[in-house]
C-alpha cells in the first residue's frame, strides 16, 4: 500500500499494525506529565495547613520543573543507553516513587523532595515519549500524532486543577498523590508490553550537562530568595539568580555539546528575541496558577473545586484562543502574535485590580485573558523561530522550546513565590496576606510582561534572521 492511499485512511491506519497500544501509552505519559505539573495549584492551601508549607507554595511547581527539565534533556540519550523500552519503564517507577513521597510526606521538606522526584519521573516519561513517537511512527503519521499530544496537553491543564479539586472534595489532598503514583504505576507495568519492537535511541552528541547544573543552580537562587526575610536580600538574591540564567547562554555559546542554537542569546536575532518572549511571557504567567486558588479559597470562600474552576478559565481560553486562530497565516501570525502579548499585560492589570476585592468577572476575564495570550501567540512564535534555525541548529532548537518554557515557568514560579513571601504569605493563609499577595503577585511581574512584549514585538518585527 502506498503512503498517500495509507494517508488517506487518517485515523484508521495511524492506530493500524499495533499503533494503537503504543499511541495510547503515548498519551497517558503526556497526561501524566501535564497534569501533575498543575495538581498541586488547588490542593496547596490543604498542604500548607497540614505541613505548615505556606512558604514554600511556589517550590511544589518550581522543584517539579527543574526536575522535568533536568530530565527531559538527557532523555534521548538514557533511551541509547538502556533502550527505550527499560527507560520508559524505569521513569514511570520513578514518578510512582515521587508520588509516594509527597502522598507519605510528614513535613513539607519530604513532599518537596517527592515533588522533585516527581518533576524528574515526569520529564523523563514526557521525553521518551517523544522518542517513541519518532521511532515507532511513520512520517506519514506524525502530524496527526503531535496534533494529539497538544490537544491532550490542552486538555490536562484544564483537567489537572480540577482532578485535585476533586479528589479534595471527597477526600484528602495525600489521595490526589496516590491516585497519580497508581497511574505512573500502570504506565511503567505496560510499557514491556506496549513497546515491543522498539530499538535503542539515537542519542546525539551527549548531554550539555555543565548548562544544565548552571540552570538548576539560577532557578534553584531565585527559589531561595522565597525563604529570606529581607525585601533587598530577597531582590538581590532573584537579581543574581537571573543573571545566572543569563550565564547560560555565554557558556553554552562555547560548549562542545550545546544545550540552545547559536546566537540565542542575541536578541537581535529572531531566535534570541522568539525565547526571551517565551520567557518572559511564560514566566510572568505563573502567579494565577499557584495562587490564585489559595486566594480565591481564603477572600471569597471557594471549596478547592470551585476555585480550580476558576483557574481552568486560563486553560479553556488559551485552547479556544488557539483553535480560533490555527488557520491563519501570512501577516497574520504576526500581528496575532502581538495582540497575544499585549492580552497578558492586560490580564495582570486586571488580575492586580480584581484579585481580591474586584467583582469575580473580572478575575474570571483576566485569567481567560491569560490564557488567551498564549493560545493566539504561542504557536506563531514557535514557528517563527524553527523557520530561522539553521540546519545545523534543528533538532537542538526546537527541543529548546520546551526547555526555555519549563525554565520560564520554574523562574516565574519563584519570582511570585518571593512576591507572595514578602508580602506576608509565608507566614500562614489569613485575610491580610492572602489581600496583599493577590496584589503583589501580579503587579511584580508586570515589568516581566513589558519586557517580554517588547521581545514579541522584535521577533515579529525588526529582529535578523540567526
């Protein structure tokens, strides 16, 4: 059969020839990676009280993605090592592990460990699925196949607040915990029976691991400015964790094994412009997902599922917002891309204004304003920068995408994190700190908005291809 008439069969012949386990194995490793990731946004305040963890709110996300970040960059090469099969299974043990953990935890020092664990299992899993799906599908197959991997991803963000809303309702925020380490469970024993047939890897060159360590290490600064008291010493220590960041790019521009493309730290390039904006915008996009539920559940008096309600809005609008503009293209995308930015400078005014004592619409309209900046951007962004990468620069470009976003997020998450604890969270969930975190959250980062703003506008503008 020929590969257009075997095309023409779409859905039927991609699940055809033992697709189907493999596909479905494929999706429940993007399920298990997205929406543990957000679980934590409406059970923390249930955490908090338990575990006296008000402090550490944003280190549940922050530790989790280092961990996926961590991991995601070594998975093509543990794939070449122990072949994909015994590597995939070993990350859901892994994720399982984690889980435990935090499900067991008696203080908030274990469950932050478990959530690393947790961060690590998950990246590893999301990564080797990404191998199976290029070792395992035809090229015929791959449009229809990632096509599926966002739409789950969408779908997950959405779900993931709610399913520990949920599970708190009818029981305790540790079940949310026992039921994913069940999932990643499940994952890990039907892997040697899903992915028979499948070979070891190619790896690449190796792992960029001196950039890694220096990139968990500035995360890792501006997640400590959380636990510090002082306004200037807490700054001053997110100042040097930027700038630590930003040492990445100078050592990865002479590594032998680089983890970005050339000149990505250029922001005259459009590259260099494409990722800061990614950056940026993702980072400044933190503060609604870890603390809003918390907010929400202390000055208006939402049940942990009404409040994941709320932030779902974020989710909804930006897979609606990206359906809304997936045709469009030519001088578009472009001008899509920049009314997506200016949405997220819109959503925290809005947010900052609202939050706490503002009618619930317009909390509700910020955070789908939210949503939407990255559903009419993201996608013209990314594709902007895989056209201006060089042939050379493919593979590691596009799988930076994913790296500089997760990085965004870590660094977002402990930039409100330092936000939150200066203004009084980390000394428990009462009304006046929640009232004056629900400011501070989302005015702090506006500066982070403006500047990733100005980096979409670069990149859709006077930016020079790399």
């Amino acid at each position: 059969m020929s590969d257009t008439s075997a095309a023409s069969k779409g859905w039927s012949d991609l699940l055809a020839d033992g697709r189907l386990p493999r596909f479905a194995l494929i999706c429940l490793g993007v399920w298990l990676n997205a929406a543990d990731s957000l679980v934590t946004a409406t059970i923390m305040p249930s955490v908090g009280a338990e575990l006296g963890g008000y402090g550490y709110f944003s280190w549940a996300t922050a530790g989790f993605l280092v961990g996926a970040i961590l991991a995601g960059a070594s998975a093509g090469r543990l794939s070449e090592i122990i072949g994909l099969r015994a590597a995939t299974a070993l990350a859901g043990l892994i994720m399982a592990g984690g889980c435990v953990m935090s499900a067991l935890a008696p203080d908030v020092g274990i469950f932050l460990a478990g959530r690393l664990i947790q961060g690590l299992g998950s990246g590893w899993i999301a990564g080797f699925a990404m191998v199976a799906v290029a070792l395992l599908f035809p090229e015929r197959h791959l449009a229809r196949v990632f096509a599926s991997v966002t739409f789950i991803w969408g779908i997950a963000t959405l779900i993931g607040p709610l399913f520990g809303g949920i599970v708190l309702q009818v029981g305790g925020w540790r079940d949310v915990f026992w039921l994913f380490a069940l999932q990643a469970a499940a994952f890990s024993a039907a892997t040697p029976f899903l992915l028979r047939g499948s070979t070891k890897a190619s790896g690449g060159p190796g792992i960029p691991w001196l950039q890694l360590g220096v990139l968990g290490v500035g995360v890792g600064a501006i997640a400590v400015a959380d636990l510090l008291k002082g306004a200037v010493t807490s700054i001053g220590l997110v100042v040097v964790g930027v700038a630590i960041l930003g040492l990445v790019f100078r050592i990865d521009h002479r590594a032998k094994v680089r983890l970005l493309p050339h000149r990505a730290g250029d922001l005259t390039t459009i590259v260099g412009s494409g990722y800061f904006a990614m950056f940026a915008l993702t980072a400044a996009s933190m503060g609604f997902a870890i603390y809003g539920p918390a907010i929400l559940q202390r000055l208006r008096g939402f049940s942990p599922l009404w409040a994941g309600y709320a932030i779902g809005a974020e989710s909804l609008a930006w897979t609606m917002a990206g359906m809304a503009v997936a045709h469009v293209s030519g001088v578009w995308d472009a001008r899509w891309t920049r009314f997506g930015a200016l949405c997220l400078i819109v959503s925290l005014g809005l947010l900052t204004w609202a939050m706490a004592d503002g009618p619930l619409v317009w909390v509700l309209t910020g955070g789908a304003l939210m949503g939407a900046a990255f559903g009419f951007s993201w996608a013209f962004m990314s594709r902007r920068v895989l056209g201006a990468l060089s042939e050379e620069d493919r593979a590691i470009g596009s799988s930076a995408i994913s790296a500089v976003r997760q990085t965004g997020a870590a660094a977002g998450a402990a930039i409100s994190g330092v936000a939150a604890n200066l203004a009084g969270f980390s000394e428990g969930l009462t009304a006046a700190s929640a009232r004056a975190a629900s400011f501070w959250v989302f005015a702090s980062v506006i500066p982070l908005a403006l500047l990733g703003t100005w980096a979409a506008f670069r990149l859709t503008g006077s930016a020079e291809k790399a």
